[in-house]
C-alpha cells in the first residue's frame, strides 16, 4: 500500500508539471486581413479573409501556428463599382495571385522566439501561388486575440507585374514589390 500511495503521488506530481499543447482555432468570420499595396501614383488596400488557422499554445507561451487564406476573397476596399471589379479581376488573375489555380496560400510558423509581454518573434513558411519562401514579423498576443503587421515581397512568389525590380521604363506605371498586411486575430 505504501508502494501504491508513492507511485500515486509521483504520476500525480509529474502529471501536473506536464503543460499539454492546447490548439486554438481562429474565428474566420472575426479574423481579418488586411492589405496595402502602393505604387509610384498611389496606393490601394483592401482584405482577404481566412479560410481556417490555428495556434498552439503551451499555458501562455505561443509555440506553433498555421493558416489558409481564401485568396478567392480577395478584395479592394478603397474602390467602388466598376473600378473595384476592375482591380479585383486583375488582381486575381496570373499577372497577380492567379486565385482560379491557387485559390489558397498558408502560413505555417518554423521558430517562435519568446520576446516579452506577449510578444513572439516567429519566423514562418508562407505559400503563395505553390512558391513557399520565408517571412518573419513580430506578433502580440492579449488574451484571445492576436495581432501583427508585416511586408510580403510578391516577386519571391513569381509576382513580377509592374516590378521596377524586372522591367526598365516603368515610369509612373512601377508598383512596389513589397505590399503590406496587417493582421487581427480572434480565437
């Protein structure tokens, strides 16, 4: 009886000092995404919504985290009628995300580095257009939400229109090959 209360206490000691990795799924309809992309006359913004994602924490401590984007949703937010349905078809055409062959990209974390305060440095894989190449940014994570704000370099994902970085004599026509994301989470 002696042996049986200590092995007892043991497991219950061990069990306890164990943190299992909890899974928190993201609520697609309250998560957003939002995008900026600029040009030498301009600049244009819009969304694109998530299609799921999740993070992986352990207690507090943000450990993991992955992400489809429907890329099908791909909007501009700062036009209307004509000119939205414009840029919209151009931006989902080959010349930009070419969303009928790869209607999804993801984003799958590699490293989190713990900085503080709710604060992670994650260095990540990001799929677009079938192309995976890295990212990294910062994310701030406040009880169930999460946010972070980052550049995408689109020629890394074969995206060369308009690049000043591919063609000569652009002029006014050069779209920067960086655009931005900015990113709320809710989970």
């Amino acid at each position: 009886m002696k042996n049986f209360k200590s092995i007892a206490l043991a497991l219950f000691v061990a069990a306890s000092t164990i943190v299992t990795a909890q899974n928190k799924k993201i609520d697609v309809a309250k998560s957003k995404i939002e995008w900026v992309g600029k040009k030498v006359t301009g600049q244009h913004n819009g969304t694109v919504n998530f299609k799921g994602g999740t993070l992986v924490f352990k207690g507090k401590k943000l450990t993991g985290g992955s992400f489809v984007v429907d890329m099908t949703s791909l909007t501009a937010t700062d036009l209307q009628g004509e000119y939205q349905g414009k840029l919209n078809g151009h931006l989902k055409a080959d010349d930009f995300f070419g969303t009928d062959k790869f209607p999804t990209s993801k984003l799958v974390f590699k490293k989190i580095v713990d900085k503080g305060n709710g604060v992670f440095g994650v260095s990540a894989d990001l799929t677009i257009k079938d192309v995976t190449a890295p990212v990294q940014f910062e994310i701030t994570v406040k009880d169930n939400t999460a946010t972070t704000s980052f550049k995408i370099d689109r020629t890394k994902y074969g995206i060369k229109y308009g690049s000043g970085s591919f063609f000569d004599n652009l002029g006014d026509k050069t779209i920067n090959d960086e655009f931005d994301v900015t990113v709320s989470l809710q989970f």
